[in-house]
C-alpha cells in the first residue's frame, strides 16, 4: 500500500505551520513526517514545529528543505528527503509537505510521478492556506473578478502581478481551501473572500473557515485523491514554461537584533516598517531579558502576534533573529535602522 502525502500550500503568513501544528495535535498517534521548505534562510518554520511539544512530533520527524523553493529543486532536495523517509524503520504513515509562501505546487506534484517516489507514495490531497484578512483587504488577488472580465474582453491583456500568479496556482491547484484567520474579519468580508476565492476553484473543491489553522487531522488527511494521476485539471499560469518560476520579484533577509525588552515596541516598529517598505512577512525569535523562555515573533502587514513556545536549551545562543521577506528591491539598511530604533 502507498504511503499517503498531504501537501500544504499557502502564501505566506497564511497560517501553513500553524495549521500544521494542529493536524500533529489531533492525528491520534498516527505516526507523520514533515518536509518543511521555507522561503529565507533561518528555518523558523521547522524550528516553531520541532518546539511545539506534541508527542509524535520530534526533531527526528521533521526534514528542512531550505536549499531553494521545492517547486523548483524537486530533484536536488525534495526526491533525497523522500527517500530518506521511505527508508526509515517504521516508515510513517503519513507524509505531510509545507511548501513555502511562493512555491507553485504543480511542479512538486509532477515529482510524484517519478520512478523513485511513484510505487511508494501517492498524493492524498492538496490544501491551499488562504489568508483570510489579507485577500479581505485586497492583497494577493487585484479584484479577480475584474480581471477575469477584463481578460475574457481582450486576451491580449494581462493584469497579473507575481503575487496574483503565486496566490491563483496555489488555489487553482487545491484540492480544500482552508479559509484562515477568519475571526480577524466580518461576515461581509469573508464573504468577500469567498468571492474572491470561488472563481480560481476547480469543480467540487470546498472552503473550510478555520481559525489559528484549527482544522482537525480527520477533515485534511484521507482525502484520497490520487492527485499525481490528475495534473491536467490543475490548471496552472506556469504550464509550459518548465519546472521552475522566477523568484526574482522577491528578496528575503536575516537581521540580528539585540535582547529586547520592550516586545510591544519591536511589534510597533514592525507595522510601521511594513508599511513604509515592500515587506509581505517578517518572522522569528526574540530573546526577552529575564524570561526563560524563546519568542516567536510573527506577521503579516499590520498584524503581528508573538508568543513563547519553549524554553532556550543549555548552550544555546540567546540571540534575536528575525527573517524579512518582501518584493524585489527591499531596503535592508533602512528596514534595520527602523526596528532597531530604541531597542533597548
């Protein structure tokens, strides 16, 4: 029998780690691996999962791709860390992917196909992490449905922007939409989302509203879907043009910041930064002077949450280290000068 494989997908800060986390709480003892990629170079990601203390969760469970988005580094990183699992005693019983925020999930599903992965694995469904607030106010799709008006009157134009084209691969390519965060807007604007959301799904695909990705593991895992032997109703804006995308219209980097004591302050200096500078997401851990503890630190735009997830190890570095990613052309030096003003 094939092993199943869950892919998440999701722009980023929609919530793929967090729903993750969730399925890892409520998979009653089943015995899951995790292939994590991230767009930045920290591994924040890995290192939320590995810290959330879930029995069944160990560091030994986790493998980090974080050499390049897997969409376009299938075959450098992603087929080893599958076989590498595969050969595992016990293997799991269920392999679940997180993608990073600006991977098309296409191309990895192709990879399925391979001779290496094709007898001992199937695809079990594919789910797309949705930010709800953030497609509310109006990121990641430019009024869809306009476009789609604009598009059919003339085919010569072309209103895609590369976060369009992230955000419309991912959804199109779903098999659930998971509708995140939804507790951060009203009935009108989640309807709102749902419009946005229903033109790019394919026929019979579902949104499920969630909130902090509580979905259960018995909703997303056992879907079944074979979804390897079913490329050709993915659509995707990227057929024909090869394995990879160009990542060029984004940059991503890695500031060390002080201890700081003052975490509401870091957190008004990290909205005023996004809004003044191209930044899409900023993640990663604080030292907090006289607390025990480790503080993730992450948003999206003007929402930021933080909290503590575990206590720092013996011999570990106590240091604040946060990943910025945003368009093209960031502004490291004034980025750095505006969230380190006044630490303290």
């Amino acid at each position: 029998m094939k092993i199943p494989a869950t892919v998440i997908t999701g722009f980023l800060g929609a919530g793929k780690t967090s729903l993750i986390r969730h399925l890892a709480e409520t998979a009653d003892g089943r015995r899951l691996a995790f292939i994590i990629n991230e767009f930045g170079d920290l591994g924040i990601d890995r290192e939320i999962l590995a810290g959330c203390g879930i029995e069944g969760c160990g560091e030994e469970d986790i493998v980090e791709l974080a050499n390049g988005c897997i969409c376009c580094t299938v075959a450098e990183e992603f087929l080893p860390a599958m076989e590498a699992l595969l050969e595992r005693t016990p293997a799991p019983e269920h392999i679940v992917i997180e993608t990073s925020g600006l991977a098309l999930p296409k191309p990895l599903i192709k990879a399925f196909n391979w001779p290496e992965v094709k007898s001992r694995v199937t695809v079990d469904g594919v789910i797309a992490v949705v930010d709800t607030p953030a497609v509310a106010d109006g990121h990641f799709a430019n009024d869809p449905a306009a476009v789609e008006a604009q598009r059919a009157a003339d085919p010569a134009l072309d209103h895609d922007n590369p976060l369009e084209e992230v955000f419309a691969d991912q959804v199109q390519c779903a098999d659930m939409v998971i509708l995140n965060k939804t507790d951060l807007v009203d009935d009108s604007g989640l309807a709102q989302v749902e419009a946005a959301v229903r033109p790019h799904l394919r026929p019979a695909v579902k949104m499920v509203p969630s909130r902090h990705g509580a979905v259960a593991a018995g909703i997303v895992l056992g879907l079944g879907v074979g979804a390897e032997d079913d490329l050709d109703s993915r659509p995707s804006r990227h057929d024909g043009l090869g394995e990879d995308h160009d990542h060029d219209d984004f940059s991503s980097f890695t500031m060390v910041l002080g201890p700081v004591a003052d975490v509401q302050g870091l957190t008004r200096r990290l909205r005023a930064a996004a809004a003044a500078y191209d930044i899409l997401r900023v993640k990663g851990f604080v030292h907090v002077p006289g607390k025990a503890m480790r503080l993730v630190v992450q948003g999206v735009g003007d929402r930021y949450q933080s909290y503590y997830d575990r206590p720092w190890r013996a011999g570990e570095p106590r240091a604040s280290r946060l990943v910025v990613i945003g368009r093209k052309g960031l502004r490291r030096a004034a980025i750095e000068t505006a969230l380190t003003k006044g630490e303290t």
